[in-house]
C-alpha cells in the first residue's frame, strides 16, 4: 500500500480534482474548459522544462522567467522598432536565450559562483536591461521611442501564426500552436533525458557529481548545456507569449518563474520518481492549469491562487519524501 501510495497518489489527487472541478464548476468538464488550460499551462510548461534540465544536473534556474520577458520583448523590438521579419526575430531570441544559458554556466561552473546566486544575478539583469531601451514601457506599433522617433514597424503575420493559429483537433476544437509546441518538446526533452546517453550521464552528475567526475564525465560541459537548454527553452515561451499578445508587454511575465518552479518541483511526485523528470514537470504544469482554470470558473479571488498552488506543493513534496524515506527505512 506504501508502494502504491508513492506512486500513484498524486495522479489519484489529479484526477480526484478534475472530479471536484467537474462537479462544483458549471462547464468545467468540456472539450473548450480542456483546451483553455493546454492553452494556458503551454508557455510554463515549456519554461518548467528548461528548469528541470537544470535540476537534473544538481543545479536551479532563477532566470527562466526574465529571459521569456527578455525574449518577448526583443520579438518586438526586432519587428516593431527595427522593421525586421519573423525569421529574424526568432533567430535573435534563440540566440540571446542559448548566451544567456551560457553564461549562466560559465558564472557557475568556472566562476565557482553558486547555481541560485548566479541565475539570480542574470535574472535582474535581464529584467533591468529590457526596459533600457524603451524606458520601461512596452512596444507596439506606433509608439514614440525615447530618441522621439515613431515606431513604424509590426508584428508580421507569420510571427502571430505562432500564437493565434489553432489546428482543427475534435469536434470543431481548436488545438492552439503553443499546445503543440508544448506537447513536441515535452517529447523530446523525455527522449533526450530518459533514452539517450546525455541524458543518463546528466542524471548521473546530478545524483553525484564528484563520482562522475571520477568516472570520466566532462562535467562542466554538461552543465553548461543544461543551462543553454533551459535558456533556448525559456526563450521560446517568450516568442510563443509574444506571438499572442501581438505587442511587447513588459509586464506580462510576471508569473512565470514561480509557475514554472511549481511544475517542476511538483514533477516530483509524480510516479514517486522523487527527482526531476519530464513527465513529471508535464503532469506537474497540468496540474497547476487544472488548479487555476477550476478556481478562475469558480469564481475564486485571484489573491487566494498563489496560496493554493503554494499549499498543493507544499502538501505534493511531503507527502512523497515523506512516504518515500519511511519506504527507504523499512527496507534497512
């Protein structure tokens, strides 16, 4: 029962919250209610997988949710402000999200600075460096720069494509591009983690590093690119965001770190995995979409969400180390 308990307890208290929704919320319980939480958990989800790259190797990303914002607001800037097309704007983002991943690495592995000071430390560098050059307010076509220039650029329609298209998925449902987004790098992120030699080797430094080392691991190299992972991951949920706003809104990402920390800490438990895994930061981004979109139908004051996605984590990571070190008791 203990066995059991680890592994499937928190997909038990997913699915006992479908249930409560489906129930206590009018509506909740439909193709459009399922659509609209894929929609909104696409973009953490994709951030909580960057994290868990970087969790796996024993180290934290602090700066996922500034480098989205970054990203999101260089789409802009590249499209509305330089008159640049889609393709070039995709490229920069990408490229400024794998740099920022790298140094992040560097700062970590050669500086010998700790993984939360440094990504910390980037975090508020990118968040004061992205409003530099608008002066902190957001982009959009027509506005007045601060050298009293008019922005005559925009956002082109390939670059919205990535935001506003929806596939046809089931019974006149429409799939958005994030959710696909998500669901292929999901896959990929699992393929790479779990079935491939990289990602054991990564497991294998995260569970112990200098044992690793011993072992003939290039340990610093996989570090860095856990880290550029996370930062090109990261990047990527900014154009999605910004393909969907239409404009670069530079409050728009405010919530992102903390939904995305959530996802992948709550990955955890899934399976009684008790470390971080792909599958688990998916179930874990689901959850919390379930989470909000149930409270938001029920009509729950918005101030109140933070603390129940706080106390569902707190109460999910417990529950299994908790279970899981009685489990490892037993055994001795």
């Amino acid at each position: 029962m203990l066995d059991l308990a680890i592994r499937y307890g928190f997909l038990a208290l997913l699915f006992g919250l479908v249930v409560f929704f489906a129930l206590a919320a009018d509506g909740f319980f439909s193709p459009i209610s399922a659509i609209f939480i894929f929609q909104s958990v696409a973009i953490t989800g994709i951030l909580a997988l960057g994290v868990t790259c970087t969790l796996v190797v024993g180290g934290f990303d602090l700066s996922i949710g500034s480098v989205a914002t970054s990203a999101l607001m260089l789409s802009a800037y590249v499209m509305v402000v330089w008159e640049q097309n889609a393709a070039v704007a995709v490229a920069a983002c990408l490229v400024m999200g794998a740099f920022v991943g790298f140094v992040n690495g560097i700062l970590i592995v050669r500086m010998k600075v700790p993984d939360l000071l440094a990504t910390l430390g980037m975090m508020f560098l990118l968040v004061g460096l992205q409003r530099i050059p608008t002066e902190g307010r957001s982009i959009a076509t027509g506005m007045t720069l601060p050298d009293g220039t008019v922005a005559e650029g925009s956002f082109s329609k390939g670059f919205l494509f990535l935001g506003r298209h929806r596939f046809d998925f089931f019974l006149d449902n429409l799939l958005p591009v994030s959710v696909v987004f998500l669901l292929a790098i999901g896959v990929l992120v699992w393929v790479f983690l779990e079935l491939t030699r990289h990602g054991r080797l990564m497991y294998a430094i995260g569970s112990n590093e200098k044992a690793a080392a011993l072992a003939g691991i290039n340990v610093n190299r996989y570090k860095v690119l856990a880290y550029m992972i996370s930062g090109v991951l990261a990047s990527i949920g900014g154009i999605l965001m910004a393909a969907r706003l239409g404009r670069g809104d530079i409050a728009s990402g405010n919530n992102l770190l903390l939904d995305s920390v959530a996802a992948a800490l709550i990955g955890f438990a899934v399976l009684g995995k008790a470390k971080p895994n792909a599958f688990g930061t998916a179930m874990g981004a689901l959850f919390v979409g379930i989470l909000l979109q149930g409270l938001t139908m029920m009509n729950a004051p918005y101030y109140t969400q933070d603390f129940v996605k706080g106390a569902v984590l707190v109460v999910a990571l417990v529950f299994t180390f908790y279970l899981s070190a009685n489990r490892a008791g037993e055994n001795k």
